[in-house]
C-alpha cells in the first residue's frame, strides 16, 4: 500500500515522510500491525533483529563456543603427549607417529557426529581408526581431555565407558562389559588414572582418581581413589596421596610371593613349636 506524502516543516531543512497508516489493530503483538517506530523501545541490543536472524546469531554463538571446546581438547591431547613420553622430542613426529593421538583425533569426530545422530558414519570412522592405529573406540564412549594412549595397539573402549581427564592408557587395555547386558556395562574410569599395558577392567565399575592398574591385571571389582590394583583378580594392594600419574612397575609389590612368604613363615613358627608340644606330653 502506497501512503501519500506530506511535507513536515522542520526548523533548518525540510524533510518528506509517508503519512502514519491508519492501525486498525491496536494490540502490539500482532504480527499485522508491528508497533510504529515512535512506540518501539528496544529491550535488548538484539531487539531489532527479525526472530530468525537471532536464531541464527545463537546458533553460531553455539557453534563457535563449541568448536573452541574443541579445538582445546585437541591441544591438551597433543600437550599431554610431551608431558608423558620422555620419547617425544618434536612436534611434527607427535602429529604424524603417534597412534594414541591419531585415535583420539577420529574418535571426536565420530563422537560428534554420534550425538548429533548421525547413523552409519560414527561408526565407519570407528572402523576405519581401528583399521589405520589398533586401537578401537566405540563412538558412544565418553573420553575427557588430555587423555593419552601409548603406543596404542590392542586397546578396546567400550559403548558405555567413560575415561576421566589425563588418564594414561598403555597397549593392550581392554575397558569391556561382561555380558550382554544392556545399558550402562563398561567402567568408569576418573581423573588421572593409570591402565597398565594388558589390562583388563570389566563390568560396571568404578575407578577412583589416581587409581592405578598394574600390568596384566584384570579388574572386576571397584578400586577407591588413590590405590593400586594388581593380580588376576584384581585386588587393591596400595594406598598413595601421591598425585603423580606414572605407575613403576618394578616397584609393584608381588601380591602372590608375599601371601606365599606369609604362608611359610607360618609353618616355620609351628614347626618350631612342635618339639615343645612333644616335651610336655
């Protein structure tokens, strides 16, 4: 509709506006009749934007916050690296020989795509890592920051497991279910944990902060923050407030020998005690 136009007397120039339409709906919400330019006062620095446009500025404030997560996930992994590996002298052999980062690198992608819904791709990105490094990971699985998997080869990570902050992992882990079950099977693993190369932690189980799992132990039951497991079946040996992450192996008690050792030290006290016995009688 073309208004006509009338001359406004302005005190310095003059200025041609169009004549004030007629409002034939008084309420301001209808989308029919916006309010006038003289009645708008604006309540936010975005007021003015149509809803789209906002939609579309959140959406990007979301999308840029989320991609610099990111993208300093991917630095504490490719730190952390330095930090662990006394072998890592240079950052080009990091980017380009080092499996654990390779696979952490196509897990958030396929973990990305996994909880926006995406079908077949997370998975064919699973595949093609486990293909390309030996490692597996289920893009389902939760893995925090500055986690680190050395040397890498063998290494299973549940649909339902989750690993906590700066945890290291060796080769040869396996973080497993023990049944069919469905829902929640996989452990947990918290902040600073330490896998031993071979591995085992099966089940639904917890895995405090700083836990550490000797080499070669199979874990079924859940281990308090701070000790260590080791042992087919796993059994906590140790309690540390250390807060260093690196396991010694040489320096892991041999639960076995000294279970052994308290054994014969035991029938040596009674068969000192039997020339006595016979004494009395």
């Amino acid at each position: 509709m073309v208004f006509p136009l009338k001359a406004m007397q302005h005190p310095r120039t003059f200025l041609f506006l169009p004549a004030t339409p007629p409002r034939t709906n008084a309420n301001p919400a209808c989308p029919l009749n916006p309010p006038l330019l003289g009645d708008f006062k604006p309540s936010s620095p975005r007021s003015w934007l149509p809803m789209s446009a906002m939609n579309w500025l959140d959406r990007g404030a979301i999308a840029i916050k989320a991609a610099s997560k990111g993208w300093q996930t991917l630095g504490d992994d490719f730190c952390i690296i330095f930090d662990r590996d006394p072998a890592a002298r240079h950052w080009l052999e990091v980017l380009c020989c080092y499996p654990g980062f390779h696979a952490l690198l196509l897990y958030r992608l396929a973990h990305w795509l996994h909880d926006r819904h995406v079908v077949f791709f997370p998975r064919l990105i699973s595949h093609l890592g486990r293909f390309l490094t030996g490692i597996e990971i289920h893009p389902a699985a939760t893995i925090g920051k500055g986690v680190f998997i050395d040397h890498g080869m063998g290494v299973v990570i549940g649909e339902t497991a989750i690993v906590g902050d700066y945890c290291l992992i060796y080769q040869g882990v396996t973080l497993g279910g023990t049944g069919k079950e469905t829902g929640k099977r996989h452990p947990t693993l918290g902040q600073h944990v330490v896998v031993g190369a071979g591995a085992k932690i099966l089940g639904n189980i917890q895995i405090g902060d700083y836990a550490r799992i000797g080499a070669g132990s199979i874990v079924l039951r859940a281990v308090p923050p701070h000790c260590t497991a080791v042992g087919v079946p796993g059994r906590n040996i140790c309690r540390t407030n250390t807060q260093t992450c690196p396991l010694e192996h040489g320096q892991v008690p041999d639960v076995e020998a000294i279970a052994v050792q308290a054994l014969l030290d035991r029938i040596e006290c009674l068969e000192q005690q039997i020339p006595q016995l016979i004494q009395d009688q």
